[in-house]
C-alpha cells in the first residue's frame, strides 16, 4: 500500500507542477491506475487532487478533459464524499454536462456517471437537484435524438437518483423532463431505455405538478397504452405505468381516474386485471394493480392505499440493475 501511496503522490505532484506534456502523462497513469485499482482512489481522493482533476475537465484538452472525467467516476465510486466536499466539483460536472453536444462523447459519459455515483448518497440528491443547470443537462441528454447510449444510460439513471429526492420532482417537471422522458417512450424501441424512462416518470409523478403537466405532454395516455395487454410491454414497463398512474391519483384525485377511465376503454381493466392474478408478479405489485382497479371502478380512493411509490416501491431495480452497476472507466 506504502508504494501505491507513493505512486499516486507522484503522479499528483506531477499534475500541479510538472509541463503540459507531463501533466498529460500524469493524467492518463492516473486514469489507467484508478481504473484498475480501487485500493489507490482513496489515496487520490485524500492528496486533494480532485480541485486540479474539476478544473480540468473545464479548461483543458479534449483527451485531459476525458482522463480528468474518467478519474473524477472512478473515485466516485469507492469516494463519493470527498468529491463531495469539493467546492468546485458541481462546478466542473455541470460545464461537462451542459455542453454535452461539443465535447468528447467519453468525456460527457464520465460526468454523467459520476452524477449518477454521488446521487447513491441520499443527502446529496437535494444539493445536486439545487443545481438546476445540471438537471436541465441531465433532461437535454435525454432529449438529444443522437445521445450515445452510455450518456442516455447514465442519464436516465442519474434523474432517477434525483427523483427519488421529492423536492427534486418539481424542478424536474418545470424543466420540461415529462416531455422528454415520454417522447422517449413513445419513440424508443430499446426494451432498457423504456423500462428505465418510465421508472424516472413513476416518482417524477408523485408531486402536485405532475397531473397537470403530464396531461399537456399527453403523458397519462401514454401511461394507460402502456397497460394494453396488446402491446406486448415486459411486466417491469407496466409495473412502472402502475405506479406512475397511483401516484398521479393520488395528487389529481378524480379528475385523473376519469382521465384513465376514458383513455383505457375496453382494456385498462383487462391489463390491470392479467396484472393482479398473475401469481408470477410479486405480490405487492398484484396488490397496487388491484388498488388501481378499486379507484377505477369507484371501490376506493383512500389516501393510506395510495400514497406515493418510494424508492423502494420504484420501477427502477435500482443498484441490482445490471444496466446501472457500478463500474470504473
């Protein structure tokens, strides 16, 4: 361990003295190392090294910007606090991530991932969703047709950290994320993005915005198609659409079971029925599809049997997702 700690020391002192060239050099050993090495980040993370790595990722050459973001996720990883505690780290992750369409795909996948990594903290999940830039990012991510995959991914994962934090909800509705998220659904034929977009929009629902926001975007329709026992959704898709279409009852009440009522003609109750005597599901998901049958059909519209989905309840597999496990770069 004493020579890891050396080597790193090395390579850091390097970064805040040594040439362009060498600085450079110091990079990419540090990006290599942190990769393969988890023993060696918190060496890292303790040299106070992370201020030089954010700053960095906003003023240096493409492939520095890419070896200072891949660094800044492998701390992240195994040291999410002290990015934490790093004044300038938001900083630098929001530049990253607001000009997403100009730099290096690599460099934009890494920041997002990091976002995603220091969102598994619950207290910071209320600081980051304070940074409204980084959020409005996260979403136009989402929204660019022509976002690689890894960014997609890690998007979609980072607004489900965020959501999970209540405060956040609104934020995310006022910045226009229902939108996005439910063009994406409509438009996306990858089974991961959909399953992932909608466990974003089943606890971006559980806010007073939502019912109304979510109806000038068409989205309790697309939640209610997403129930069709003909359109062949996998079961976690239409857990989703559950849980989104609960909580959107619970905050708009009658005037969304209503909404339902009309949208789902002659199939909501056939779906949501497969849904709740389909002893393959887990129980707690047949008991929520029935709870949406009794509010549908007028047995039931109790606060205590619709309360909102928590993280727990959420569409997401959240970390044993194997889209979403942690991994260095």
């Amino acid at each position: 361990m004493e020579v890891k700690r050396r080597t790193a020391q090395s390579l850091i002192s390097k970064l805040q003295s040594g040439s362009g060239q060498t600085r450079s050099a110091a990079l990419c050993e540090l990006h290599h190392l942190t990769k393969r090495d988890p023993d060696i980040r918190p060496v890292i993370a303790n040299e106070d090294s992370i201020s030089y790595l954010a700053k960095t990722l906003q003023s240096a050459s493409p492939l520095e910007k890419e070896n200072a973001a891949a660094i800044l996720l492998n701390v992240s990883i195994s040291c999410p606090d002290a990015l934490m505690s790093t004044r300038s780290l938001l900083d630098a992750l929001s530049h990253a991530l607001s000009n997403h369409k100009h730099h290096h795909p690599a460099a934009v996948q890494f920041a997002v991932a990091t976002v995603r990594n220091l969102l598994k903290i619950e207290r910071c999940g209320s600081v980051i969703g304070s940074r409204r830039e980084i959020v409005d990012a996260l979403i136009d991510i989402v929204r660019t047709l022509d976002s690689p995959p890894q960014s997609l991914k890690h998007a979609l994962k980072a607004l489900f950290g965020l959501s999970l934090c209540p405060l956040n909800r609104a934020t995310m509705v006022e910045l226009g994320a229902g939108k996005a998220l439910f063009e994406l659904v409509e438009n996306e034929r990858r089974v991961w993005v959909v399953k992932n977009a909608t466990a974003v929009i089943a606890q971006m629902a559980g806010c007073e915005e939502s019912p109304e926001a979510f109806r000038r975007v068409s989205g309790i329709r697309v939640l209610v198609d997403l129930l069709n026992p003909g359109a062949g959704r996998s079961a976690r898709i239409r857990k989703n659409a559950v849980a989104g279409l609960l909580n959107l009852v619970k905050f708009g009440k009658w005037v969304v079971v209503e909404e339902i009522r009309d949208l789902g003609s002659g199939f909501v109750f056939h779906g949501l029925g497969e849904m709740a005597h389909n002893e393959s599901i887990k129980f707690k998901w047949r008991k929520r599809a029935q709870t949406l049958i009794d509010v549908l059909d007028g047995t039931s519209l109790k606060s205590s049997e619709l309360s909102p989905m928590n993280s727990t309840d959420s569409g997401s597999e959240s970390n044993s997702d194997p889209l979403f496990d942690s991994h260095s770069d």
